[in-house]
C-alpha cells in the first residue's frame, strides 16, 4: 500500500523532474491510499495557485485512491507521533495514516526524512 504526501501529489501535477518518481505510487490506484488531509492541502494550494476548477479536477483525481478519513483513533495516533517524531499536524495525520494500513509514505517533504516506510526524494532545485 502507499501514502502519498502532499509535495509528492504537487510534485506530480506539476510535471516537475521529480513527478516520474511518484507516478508509480499515484498511479497505481489498487494501492493508494489518500489521506483526507492531503486533499485539504492540495486542493487549497491549487486554488491559490490557479483557480476553482483545476483544484476540483486534482481532487477528483485523488479520490480515485482510497480515501481514509480522519477518526478519532487515527486522530490520536498522529498526535502521539506529531509529539514522538515532531511531525507538524497535517504530517503526523499523513505517517499515522501510513502506519495503520502498513503503507510506504511517498515523499519530497524533509519532515518525513529518515522515518520508517518513507520514499524519500529531495525537492528538485529550480534551474
């Protein structure tokens, strides 16, 4: 199963050089778990980067991978590593969503660097 976090789904549309490193995970919609929280961030930073409509089609995009909704267990369990592995929130929601369905987290974000089922990759520098 797979995680993908936001950068990696902003990596992905954008069609930056990192966006093949994530197409595998993203496209692989059997094995992709979205959590809401990823949607929230995407969507909004389309919004303000385009408009309404594209943010609408990313997230349809999205929710083609099963999405996983914030409850109350899985709320505290990204509380306790938010404060274990001081992970910001939406991060800790993303690597405890993760965990719970023994997932891989796809990532560009150096939060999740060096934890446990992460694919990490830097952000490709701007040319």
């Amino acid at each position: 199963m797979n995680v993908v976090d936001s950068s990696a789904w902003l990596s992905y549309f954008a069609g930056d050089s990192n966006a093949r490193l994530f197409a595998k995970p993203i496209e692989a919609l059997d094995k992709l778990l979205v959590p809401s929280i990823t949607i929230t961030e995407v969507f909004k930073s389309v919004l303000r980067q385009r408009n309404e409509e594209s943010a609408i089609e990313v997230a349809a995009h999205m929710e083609q991978g099963t999405v996983i909704v914030l409850d109350g267990e899985l709320a505290i369990n990204a509380a306790v590593f938010g404060v274990e592995l001081k992970l910001p929130l939406a991060d800790s929601i993303i690597y405890a969503t993760a965990q719970k369905y023994d997932a891989v987290v796809w990532t560009q974000d150096a939060d999740f660097k060096g934890l446990e089922s992460v694919k990490f990759y830097p952000k490709a520098k701007a040319t």
